[in-house]
C-alpha cells in the first residue's frame, strides 16, 4: 500500500517537472520505490499461501502486468496526443493508487486453532524467549542478516542463478524499449508500432499461466532450471532472428514470439529462485538478487541505444542482446547441469554416511551380545562340572 502511494506522489511530482534530472528522481526515484516497495510483498506473500501449485500460482499472478500492458501502449499514446505529457502522468499517478487496494487485499494466514492447554504453553514459551530477546542483544550485522541472508553467496544454485540473470539482464528489457522505435524507423505509422507492443503483451497475457501450468507438472518441476535456461534460450534465438524482419507483418511475428518468449521467462523467473532457497528464505533471496541486478537493468538500455547511435542501424542492437541472452542461456544450462549432478553426488554421499552409520552401530551392538552370551556359556560349564559345596568341605 506504500509502494502504491509512493508511485502515485512520483507521477504526480512527475507531472511538475522542468528538467530531465527532474523526471529521473520522481519516475526514477520515487516511483521506482514504490514499484520495489510493490513487487517484493507481492512475489513473497505466494511462496506464503501456495506449495503445491505454486508455479501455476506464480504464472497467473505474473500474468497481471501483460493483461494491462496489453492496452497501455495505445493508452498512454491516446494520453500523450488528448492531454499531453503532464495530463498523462497525473492520470497514470491515479491509476497507480490501485495498487493500495491490491495491498489491502493481501492478508496473513490464520495460525491453526489449537486447544487451550496447548495455548497456554505456547505462551510460556512465547514469554520465555522474548526474555531471551531482551537479554541477548543483536549486533548490526546480526539485524541486517535477518533481512538480507548474505550467507547466500555460499550458495552453489543462487551464485549460478544470479550470475545468469546478470549477463541476461544487459540484453533483456532493451529490444522491449526499443521495438517501437525500431518499428517507426521502418517507416511504421505511432499507433500501429505502438500496437506491437500490446501484441508482445497479449500473447505474454495467455504465455505466463500457460507456462506456469507447465512448470507445475511432475515432469518438468523436478528440473525447472533446466525449463528456465531453455526459455531464456527461445527468448535470444528471437533477438537475433529481429533484423530478418522488414515489414509490418513480420514484425508482429516477431513480437508475437518475443511475447511468448518473454512470458515464459517472466512466469518461472521467480518460480526458479524459490525451488533453489526454498520459501523461508525467498524474501531475502528476492533482495538480494533485485539489489545485484539493478546494475545491468540500468545500464543495458542505455549501452543498447549508444550501439543505436553509433552504427545508425537497430539491428545491429538486436543482435547483440540477442547474443547476450543466448550466452547467459548457456551459461545457465551448464551450471545448473553441473549442479544438479553435485547434488545427485552430494545426495548419494549422505546416503552412504547414513547407512555406514547404522552398520556401524550395528556392529558395535553385536560384540557386546556375544560376548555376554560367550560369558554365560563359559559361566555355565565351569557351574556343572565345579564340585559342589559338600565335596569342598570333605
């Protein structure tokens, strides 16, 4: 609910503007937070109502921003010709305050009913360490670790996860900006290059819970990294095919496909960070990894249009988003096939200390049974054929 009012004050500051730098702390700035503030409670409060289900459950609730983006493109264009560009932020600054209604919806679970012997030693419990909480004060490392687990970095699955997502992220938002410049340059009229944008969304709109109900199935979930590399694959191979389109309709081929592609991605991009952390610590996961990925989602665009103004050609920018996401495919194919054989190794290996454990034990009980049993038998012979008390004393 923060997050949306934030992004409401950021468009509507936005709306005040003079200056580029000024557009870069409201939209940029505030309305950045904002969206930040939005997607982290967002993305964890799934991980909190949903296990079994919980790819479909990521797929359709990623599929919100397609279903609007679908129709934003021609919007904000009917916007910016009807109102200009201060009556279309004050109006995208209102819609944004649906976001606090979003919020208001997200509840916590009920804990489970129990009866009232049991209440009353949880509350011992509960009274006894929050003794323990007061006495025992946390260090500041110890504070920031609760919200940002930096143990993480020793994590085999994140350190390949998030290097992948590195190297994707300089290539990935670029030819999503650019598509509608890209299009005019082809001598395309505003509104139809700005259809292809909600063309790339509808097909993104039906990708995400598509993909999801794929990535849920008992095939496909055991090796979901595997599904996300090949996704992030489909998604370069696209890029790269862009320059071979040279009019309208191949155009919309392209975003059709780069919708599908995208979708795919955006559906199991989080699903993929879940299944290596596990829930309890997504959240801080989810920090981390928006924290590190900031550096390459500000500087691809920028990087992309000075390649643009350098060689005058847009397709050249393709390609090499094209050839960055297909390298950060491949190096996520190979690091999640290398990891999931060190598990099957590690996994193995634990089996075997187990079961060398319980021989062990088991061989350390047989000796003693012996040996008591070796004792009475050699007790009892030597008791039969002792002389009895009377023949002693004769």
């Amino acid at each position: 609910m923060v997050g949306g009012l934030l992004c409401c004050v950021g468009m509507i500051l936005a709306s005040f503007s003079n200056s580029v730098v000024q557009l870069y702390i409201t939209v940029g700035f505030i309305g950045g937070l904002g969206l930040a503030f939005n997607l982290q409670p967002a993305l964890t409060i799934i991980g909190k109502y949903f296990y079994r289900k919980r790819p479909i459950a990521n797929g359709l609730a990623m599929a919100g921003s397609p279903v609007f983006l679908s129709t934003l493109a021609p919007f904000n264009q009917f916007l910016f010709n009807t109102y200009g560009w201060k009556g279309s932020f004050l109006i995208l600054g209102a819609i944004f305050l649906n976001a606090c209604v979003a919020g208001a919806l997200m509840r916590p679970l009920e804990p489970k009913k129990t009866t009232t012997h049991s209440k009353k030693k949880i509350g011992i419990k509960e009274e006894g360490s929050g003794s323990n909480k007061i006495r025992k004060k946390k260090s500041l490392a110890q504070k920031i670790n609760e919200y940002l687990d930096f143990s993480l970095f020793k994590h085999r699955g994140f350190l390949i996860y998030l290097s992948g997502n590195v190297i994707m992220f300089l290539g990935f938002f670029a030819p999503v900006i650019f598509l509608a410049p890209y299009a005019k340059d082809q001598g395309i009229d505003e509104y139809s290059a700005a259809f292809l944008l909600s063309v790339m969304a509808f097909v993104d709109m039906f990708a995400r819970p598509s993909i999801g109900l794929v990535a849920n199935s008992k095939f496909v979930r055991p090796r979901i990294q595997y599904f996300f590399s090949l996704a992030v694959l489909f998604t370069g191979v696209c890029h790269l095919l862009c320059p071979l389109a040279k009019n309208y309709s191949s155009l919309v081929v392209y975003a059709a496909f780069f919708g599908f592609g995208f979708g795919s991605v955006s559906s199991i991009l989080f699903e993929t960070l879940m299944d290596l952390v596990g829930a309890p610590r997504f959240s801080s996961a989810v920090g981390l990894v928006t924290i590190v990925e900031c550096g390459p989602v500000l500087l691809g665009p920028p990087l992309a249009g000075k390649l643009v103004d350098v060689t005058k050609k847009y397709e050249y920018m393709y390609i090499a988003c094209g050839a960055i996401v297909v390298t950060a495919s491949i190096w996520l194919l190979i690091g999640n096939a290398i990891n999931y054989r060190l598990l099957a190794k590690e996994r193995k290996q634990e089996q075997a200390r187990k079961k060398e454990a319980r021989s062990h034990e088991s061989r350390e009980a047989e000796p003693l049974s012996k040996s008591r049993q070796d004792e009475v038998a050699v007790k009892t012979p030597q008791a039969q054929n002792a002389p009895s008390e009377r023949e002693t004393n004769i």
